[in-house]
C-alpha cells in the first residue's frame, strides 16, 4: 500500500542535502503532549543500508557459529532445521506488524515500548521500556564473554580481564561517536559476518558434493546414521517431541529482538516512512536466507553425536562449521572462521549497547526515566544514557572470577524469556493499533497481506513458546532451582515491573486504552511534512543512479 501524501507547507527547501537534513524539530514531541521539547535530539544520519546491517549485527552473534551445535545435538538435523525455518517464518509475522505501526509514526525515540506506551498502557510501555534497557545491557556483557572465551581457541597467556577490557572500551568508543560515525563502522563489521556466513555456505555444498581435500561425498549422510531425529530425556514418542520443542524454544533465542532493532534504528533513520519497509524486509530475508540454510547446511556436514558440540568450550572448538571443516581435512580454515566468530561476537556487543542506550532514550521520553537521559549534545548523542547502558558492560569481568562456560549459559539463561515477551506484546501492540486506527478513521501509509492474521498466530505461538521455555526441568529427575529460576525469572521480573508502575504511579490509568484514547496522532502533521521533503531531496539524486548497472543493484541487495 503506497504512502498518503501530505498536502501540509514545508519550509525546507528541495535542495537541501540529506546529510543536513535536520528533523530535530518533530523529533522532540514527549509522549501524549503537543508542546516541543526545547533541548537537543537525535538526528536522522543513518542510511536503510546501515539500518539493516546494524540490525543484523545484532541478531547474528555466536548463535550461528557456536550455539547451533547445542541444538544440532539434541534434537539432530531434522528438528534443528524445522525449528529454524519455523521460527524464522512467526519472526516474519511480527516484523511485518511493527513496521506497520511504525511507518505511521516513525519519531524519534521510536521503539516497541515508546509505542506501548502510546498504544496499551503508560505502566506496560514502562515495563516492556525497562525490560528492553536491561535485556540489551545483558547482551553487551553476554557478546563480550563470548568474544573472549573465543580468543582461548588460540593459545595465549594474556589474563581473559585484559581482552574484555579492550573490546569493551572500543564498543563503548564507537557508542560514543557521532551516529553517522557508528552506523557506518558496524556496516563494515557487520558486513565480515555476512561475508563469512556466504562462505561457510559455499563450502557446505563443497564438501557435502565431495569437493573437499578428501573427497568425501557427504550429502545428507548424516541424516541417515545417526539419523534425522533424536530423543531427549525420555524415550520413544515423549522423547522425540522433547528434543522438538527442546530446540523450537531454544532456536527463538539466535533471533531475539531481532525486529525490535530495526524498529529502534528508525528514529535516527533517513526518510523513515520508505526507507523502514524496505529495511525491514531486507533485514528479514537475508535473517532467514542464513538462518534455514545455515541450519540445513550445518545438519549435512557435521554429524549430531560430534562429541565437541556439548563440550561447553564456548569457542570455535565447539562450533559445528569448524568440526566438519576438520573432518575435511580442511587445516587453515579453523582459525579463520574463529577470527570471523570473534568478530561477530564483538559487532553484535557494539550494536546491542546502541539499542540500549537508544531504549533508554526512549523511555525517558516517554516519562517513564529520568529527564537527563533525553540529553543530546550537539550530534544529537544521547550522552548520558549511553554513559549509563555503558555500565552493563563491566558484567563481562564475572568471567574473570568464574568458570567461562558457566557465565556464558547465565547470560543466555537471563535473558532467553525477555524476547518472546517482547514478540508477545508486538502483536498485541499491532492489534490493538489496528483497532485504533479503524475507530480514529486513520489510514496507514504502509499494509502487509499477511497482517493481522499473521499477529494472531504469533501471539499464540509465542505465549506457548514463553511458557515452555524451561519446560524440561518439571521432567522426573529433571529439576532444579537454579534452573527453574534462570528459565522463567523474567517472567515474574517484567510482571513486577508493570504491576509496580501500575501500583504506584499509574493508578488513574486504564488497564488498556480503548481505542478512541489511543494517540497515534500527535507529531504525525510534521511526520508527513518531512516525508514530501525527503521524497523531493531523493527525486533530485534519483538521475545519478539510472546509470547504475542491473547487476550491481542485485548484488548490492546483499549488502543494502
């Protein structure tokens, strides 16, 4: 569905560059308010092609290299492969439902819960606001523990304090420098991983064809001995759909919040209203393209009873890339697909303290932080609340004192039932913004087919997904505290959260508004305003790029 165009003045002129193009002014409207905040804001410097890449360094971690072969190994590729592509098709049901909410009022400070608070609830957008600061805070340190316990795959007697040390203050650099200046660096990096995962595509069908150095014909062998399925914990029928659901819940991990950081780069993002949906679904397809046929070409070249995939080594020692590339008799790669392991680690660490900071942002936006956090300096940098997401960093030093293998399943522990919450409130989010806008007689500028009965099967899914999420440790012999705990925390966490605001300060607010008190209005004039201006300013560069060539435009797609 095309974008409504805005018959409202502008007084921006046409040939402004985009680079200079400032929308600070719509930027800076405080929830449910008309009146514009005088300090600085964040600006728009960040490109569609570096949204997608940030994005994507932040949901292609060590998931892909490392952790996979953890599911590979309990459930065999049959399941490994179905969960991936199952997870990867609901993913696309909520990426097309916020995008919808947020092409129509895509401000800055955009985020799931800045809309949450808009849409549902002050007390739900400050729970879901808090639990995105701490989550992505997490995930800084869990990146940074990952990153250096794949340093030990190379012998070296440099202390692991040392190591975490650098990367945390290169990470917290970056953060600090101008958007433009972080948005393009992750580009880059995140390219490396998108480069490296290409190869270990091309090389799966190498070897699984026999090319390898010794010519052994793979194919889907192991699909055969030791067979396309297992059993986990108990035997039989039970047994097979343990290791199933077992691996469909711990596969919702390798794409958590996914959505959610494009959603958050939109508000710093050039022409939000084209650029977002575009975005989005590049984002997407190169998201499953790598995730089910990465799962697909793991199951084919790496065996699931490979003892070093449970090793707990953490490092490329335990990836199932590096242990089929041994078996091929491959001596060179390992290290070079562990440099590539280190450095996706290390990006997706950059690109979570971003979404951190930028949550913060948000919320304090919203009311529901501290004011001093909606501080920018001069590059629109909100300074402050990257200082304080900052912080979360230093959890990577508990690897110092504790067993690294040990912090590292803590971290996924502590954070595996934040994304299916966040996924759960997406659709309801998305629901009842349609019902708004059908009540309000809005229409929206973007529409996916899919929608809303895609939301609605999410909704569901996700919601037994969350529930499941430790479901092994009520099997007999099976429990523990410090597992049940770890699996289900979140939970009580975020009901915490939203009860408690809702106790203390939000006791005159609705459980939820209806849809006649939804604002989903306010800032959207000067919205529409900058999008003719943005479509003149890229209707003037359109010239300089008729001459680009077919070819390179599709290959380019890769990349953005």
């Amino acid at each position: 569905m095309e974008a409504h165009s805005s018959t409202l003045p502008h007084d921006k002129e046409p040939n402004d560059k985009m680079q200079e193009h400032d929308l600070s002014r719509l930027e800076s409207y405080a929830v449910g308010s008309n009146q514009l905040l005088e300090q600085a804001s964040t600006k728009r410097k960040i490109s569609s092609r570096q949204a997608q890449m940030l994005a994507i360094g932040g949901t292609i971690g060590t998931g892909l290299f490392v952790g996979a072969g953890q599911a590979l190994a309990i459930g065999g590729p049959a399941f490994f492969f179905a969960a991936y592509t199952l997870t990867s098709i609901l993913v696309y049901g909520v990426v097309t439902a916020i995008i919808e909410v947020c092409t129509h009022l895509p401000v800055t400070g955009s985020s799931m819960a800045y809309y949450c608070n808009r849409i549902l609830s002050p007390s739900l957008g400050f729970a879901l606001g808090w639990l995105y600061v701490y989550s992505f805070g997490i995930l800084v340190a869990y990146e940074i523990t990952a990153a250096a316990i794949v340093i030990d795959f190379w012998p070296n007697s440099i202390p692991i304090a040392v190591w975490i040390t650098i990367m945390l203050v290169i990470i917290i650099a970056l953060n600090f420098a101008p958007v433009s200046v972080f948005a393009e660096s992750e580009f880059w990096f995140a390219s490396i991983k998108v480069a490296m995962l290409v190869g270990l595509l091309l090389l799966a069908v190498i070897l699984m064809l026999g090319g390898g150095p010794t010519h052994d014909r793979l194919g889907f062998r192991y699909w055969n001995h030791p067979g396309a399925i297992k059993e986990h914990i108990v035997d039989g029928a039970g047994g097979r759909f343990t290791a199933f659901l077992y691996v469909w819940v711990f596969a919702g991990f390798s794409f958590y919040f996914g959505p959610e950081l494009i959603i958050v780069t939109s508000g710093e993002m050039y022409h939000p209203r084209k650029n977002l949906p575009i975005a989005s679904r590049r984002f997407f397809y190169r998201l499953a393209f790598f995730y089910v046929f990465g799962s697909l070409a793991i199951g084919a070249i790496c065996s699931s009873d490979a003892e070093d995939l449970t090793s707990g080594a953490g490092n490329a020692n335990a990836s199932p890339w590096v242990i089929a590339i041994r078996n091929a008799g491959i001596a060179v790669l390992p290290s070079i697909v562990n440099a590539g392991i280190l450095t996706s680690a290390w990006s997706a660490g950059n690109s979570f303290l971003y979404m951190s900071s930028r949550s913060l942002y948000s919320i304090a936006l919203a009311g529901n932080a501290p004011k001093i956090f909606t501080r920018c300096n001069r590059y629109g940098l909100p300074v402050y609340a990257v200082g304080a997401t900052s912080c979360f960093g230093l959890l990577a030093y508990m690897n110092v004192a504790s067993s690294a293998g040990v912090v590292f399943n803590w971290f996924i522990s502590l954070t595996n039932t934040a994304g299916y919450t966040s996924w759960i409130l997406c659709t309801i989010i998305f629901l009842r913004f349609r019902k708004a806008c059908a009540a309000q007689g809005i229409m929206v500028p973007y529409q996916s087919r899919l929608q809303p009965y895609g939301a609605y099967v999410c909704l569901v899914i996700f919601t037994i997904l969350l529930l499941c999420n430790g479901f092994t440790v009520f099997y007999p012999g099976q429990f523990t505290v410090s597992g049940f705990l770890t699996t289900y925390l979140g939970i009580p966490i975020f009901l915490v959260l939203w009860l408690g605001h809702k106790i203390v300060a939000g006791k005159k607010d609705p459980w939820l508004r209806s849809p006649h008190e939804m604002d989903i209005t306010t800032g959207l004039r000067e919205i529409e305003a900058d999008a003719e201006t943005w479509e003149r300013i890229e209707a003037m560069d359109k010239e300089g790029k008729k001459n680009q060539g077919a070819w390179w435009r599709k290959m380019n797609c890769l990349w953005g």
